[in-house]
C-alpha cells in the first residue's frame, strides 16, 4: 500500500481549510436568504394589512404614513409642476409615470406627489399626449408610499444621479421634464412647494389616458426559501467533503524514515 507523505497531508489539510471556508460562505449566503425570505413575508404581511385599513385622509397634518396603507386626498392639481419618470416599463413596454403635486386646500402651499399614471413612450415622430390634468377640485384614492420607488441609476455611483430639475421651475416651455428617479425634497427644493413626507400611488381612474397598473414589491418568499435550503446543502456537502478527507488523511501513518545503513 502506498503510504501517505508529508507533502501530501499538507496539500490535504489545505484542502479541508477552503472546504471549511467554502461551507461558510454557503451559510452566510443561505442566511442571507432567510433574511430575505423574512423581510418578503413581512412586506406582505404590511400591504395585506394597510389594504384592510381604513382609508387615511390626507391634509397638511399627515405624518410619514405606513406603506400600503390606502388613503384619499382632496385638492387642485398642479399640473406647472409634472414631472416624468424615466425607464418606467409595463409589460416589456417602455414608458414613463406621470407625477404631478396635488395642493391640498388646507393649508396654501402644501402638496402631496402623487403618481399619477404610466405612459407609453412615444416612437419618433410622435409625441407625449396632452398629460395635463383635469382642473377644479378633486378627489384622489390611491395607495401611500413613504417616497416615489427607485431605480438603480448608475450616475448617483459617481455623484451625479439623474435627479436634477430645470432651472428655472417649471420650464417655460411648458413641456414637463423627465428624470429617472424624483426624491421628494429634490421637487420641494425647485418647486418651492410644501410636500407631504409620502406620496399618493393613484388607483385606477380615468385620467388623461394613463394606466395605473404599478409594480408592487416581490412578495415570493418562497423562492428565497429554496435558494437558502439549496446553499444549505452545499455547505452540508462541502463540511462532508472535508471530514472524509481529514479522515483518510489521518487513518494512514506517514511513511516511515529510512535507515542510515539503507543510504549508504
């Protein structure tokens, strides 16, 4: 039987070392999809509850809301003050969604952003539909959010996001500018405008042609589960792996030392 060398029980006991470390990183990234897992149901758990709310109502008083909690607001809308987010698609569709602010009658100054619609971007030599909004006061029912939902936009990886409006605001031209992602003080600071800390998903109405029809959060837990048991077994696998080579390394003595009269 051939013996096991000193050489090869260092390679052997490097290979347990990375099978170690291998399995840790299996954990960590199966932990990882619990974790995950956990903030889906949570998320679920939230919408199913803010659906099942009474609706809140709106005015110059509403704190930062819960999200998916449905809600109203009445008011006029500030249709100067549209703005167009970018690279929003629908059903493979490329588009944008139509926020404009809606002055609350309350308090002279004080909006709520709501999210008005989806638009389909339009093939060159068309053009936008007139977007403007119906005028006198309203009536919005829609769905709270804490800010208007992002996109990853790779300018804000060297501190120039694309969320820069024109100055001077709004435009004179009248034609409503198209940003990617809107943070609400970016629209308080060019608008001047006192804006609500949430904004108004609007439900499905009748308005100038949009479709609400929005893209909610994942809510598949399930598939985070699978993933989680999946980098489980491949730590189970690699912990095993290392046990079996520490074992045939170990059960085998080493190869014993010639003696001196044999090298001569």
């Amino acid at each position: 039987m051939i013996q096991q060398r000193p050489a090869s029980r260092k390679k052997a006991l490097a290979a347990i070392v990375l099978l170690i470390l291998l399995a840790a990183v299996c954990i960590a990234a199966g932990q990882w999809q619990l974790r995950r897992a956990h903030d889906r149901e949570a998320i679920r758990a939230a919408r199913l509850a803010g659906q099942q709310a009474p609706a809140l109502t709106l005015t110059a008083a509403t704190p930062d809301g819960p999200d998916w909690h449905r809600a109203t607001a009445r008011g006029h809308w500030l249709n100067p003050f549209t703005v167009l987010l970018d690279n929003r698609n629908l059903k493979g569709q490329p588009g944008f969604w139509v926020a404009t602010p809606l002055a609350l009658p309350d308090a002279p100054g004080t909006a709520v952003l709501v999210l008005r619609g989806w638009v389909a971007r339009p093939l060159p030599p068309a053009s936008l539909p007139d977007l403007t909004a119906i005028g006198g006061p309203v009536q919005v029912h829609g769905t709270l959010l804490h800010r208007v939902p992002r996109l990853f936009d790779l300018g804000s990886l060297t501190g120039h996001p694309d969320t820069t409006l024109p100055q001077p605001f709004p435009a004179p031209d009248g034609v409503p500018p198209r940003v990617q992602n809107l943070p609400l003080d970016t629209l308080a600071a060019a608008s001047g405008l006192t804006l609500l800390p949430v904004v108004l998903e609007q439900a499905p109405t009748q308005d100038a042609g949009l479709t609400q029809d929005w893209p909610g959060p994942s809510e598949n837990a399930s598939q985070n589960y699978n993933y989680a048991g999946q980098w489980f077994s491949f730590a189970a696998i690699a912990l095993i792996a290392a046990a079996v080579t520490l074992w045939r390394t170990w059960r085998r003595p080493a190869a014993p030392q010639k003696p001196e009269s044999a090298r001569s």
